[in-house]
C-alpha cells in the first residue's frame, strides 16, 4: 500500500558485520506482529540467508522474522519504527550497495479465497559504506 515507505529514508546505517535500517509499516491500520508473514532482505541482488535478518519493536526483539508468529497480542502502529537488523559481510565493503527489503503483511481481515489476503510491498534503497 506505501512501498516507498517501508524503508524510511536516510535509516540505512552501516555497523560491523552488517547494516540497520528503521523499517515501516505499510498498511493503512496497526497490525499485530504475528501478522508479518516475510521480511526479505537482498544486497546487489544476492539475497540474504534468514537466519542473518532481526527484527525490533520497542522491547521486543531482535528476533527472526519467523519467531513472529505468535505474536498476536503486540502491535504495529503506523506511527512507530521498527528496526531491521541484517548480517551481512557483503554489506560492509566499501562502496555503494542496492538494499531491497520485500515485506509480507497477512492481512486477517480481508479474505481472498477463504484466506487472508497477503500483501506484498517491495522498497529498494541505497547504502553507502565509507572506505
């Protein structure tokens, strides 16, 4: 629904071993974190193992996108940040690097098909690692 937005712009950060960047909601209404479905991380179009991908909300986390699940009683608002952290060797070289994040968001009360619906949105933006 807002893809641009789900990189907030000038978040990316470099940091040993990897990259932080504040990420998003891109629904129009605060869902619960159980409702993020995928968190995909790629950089120069390679894409990043999932174990090497956090997520933060407040108090809660870092922790994998898919210890997420269960989390039905902890809310994203459209107001808040959430960090995303991601290990990667290839995202501390020097130079500029393409970050994409792909988001999944099921969607509990809108069925399509006897299921909820999922919403994709897709945000790329660039990280510039000094030499």
């Amino acid at each position: 629904m807002f893809p641009e937005r789900l990189l907030e712009a000038e978040s990316l950060r470099p940091v040993p071993g990897g990259f932080t960047a504040a990420l998003r909601l891109t629904w129009y209404r605060a869902l619960p974190l159980s409702c993020i479905e995928r968190i995909t991380v790629t950089i120069d179009g390679q894409q990043v193992e999932q174990d090497a991908v956090r997520f933060s909300l407040g108090p809660v986390g870092p922790l994998p996108v898919a210890a997420l699940a269960p989390l039905t009683d902890t809310w994203w608002y459209v107001l808040d940040s959430a960090l995303l952290s991601v290990e990667s060797a290839a995202a501390g070289e020097p130079g500029v690097h393409e970050i994409s994040v792909v988001m999944g968001l099921h969607i509990p009360y809108l069925p399509v098909g006897g299921k909820p619906l999922v919403n994709l949105d897709t945000c790329a933006k660039q990280l510039e690692v000094a030499a």
